[in-house]
C-alpha cells in the first residue's frame, strides 16, 4: 500500500508479480486502490485496475470510502472517469457520511464531476 501512496510504479509490479493480494485491506480497510485514489495516483491505479484491483470493494453503507468517493473528494477528474470505466458504481454509499461519490464532489463544488456522476448514475439505472 505504500508503494500506492508513494506512486512507486516498480514496487508495485514487483509486488504484483510476486503474489500480493491485489484487493488486500488494512486495519482502516482501505485497499491500494483506495490510498492511490486518495493520493492522486493515476497510473498507479490503472495498474491495480488492469491487474483486477475490485473498484466496489466495500458494499453499500459500509462506512469505508469507496476508491470512487475518494477520487470525487479530492477533484480528481480523471481518476474518476477512469473508475467509471473500470465499473465502479456510483449508487453505493459510502464513507462516514454514508453518501454517493456524487454527494462528496457536490459539497466540495467539484461540480464537473458531479455532473458526470449523476449522469453515469441515471444511466446505470435505465439499463
């Protein structure tokens, strides 16, 4: 999870390649995708993601930031964009406020991606 934090590409691999669970929790329940969410760490959360890495790893009212939730609190668009890709629902409510990732970039006036949310949400449920 450090290697996530610190945006450290090689031990990541290395980590990967050497068997490390890809959706393992720590005592916070936060997984690499979650600290590479929260750090801003693009390619590193790519990599988790080619590499299988769940992005709805917490279940609806889990009281656990979801890695979606987290990328919408910090602004980071692509990364956003790049969870929606992967699969990640943005109906689940999650985190202390047990609220959708689009509620979270909505308070913080991240409104482009509140915006994209809402609309990955509405089609979500029309399918």
């Amino acid at each position: 999870m450090r290697a996530a934090c610190a945006g450290d590409l090689c031990e990541l691999f290395d980590l990967l390649l050497s068997g490390a669970l890809v959706d393992a929790q720590d005592s916070q329940r936060w997984t690499a995708l979650s600290y590479a969410s929260w750090h801003g760490q693009y390619e590193i959360a790519q990599q988790l993601l080619d590499s299988g890495a769940d992005p709805d790893v917490h279940e609806s009212y889990s009281m656990v930031d979801t890695p979606l939730s987290l990328a919408a609190q910090r602004g980071d668009f692509d990364l956003v964009r790049l969870l929606i890709a992967f699969g990640a629902n943005p109906d689940i409510y999650a985190g202390v406020a047990a609220a959708r990732a689009e509620c979270y970039a909505r308070w913080r006036g991240f409104h482009d991606i509140s915006e994209f949310l809402l609309y990955h949400e509405d089609r979500r449920t029309k399918a």
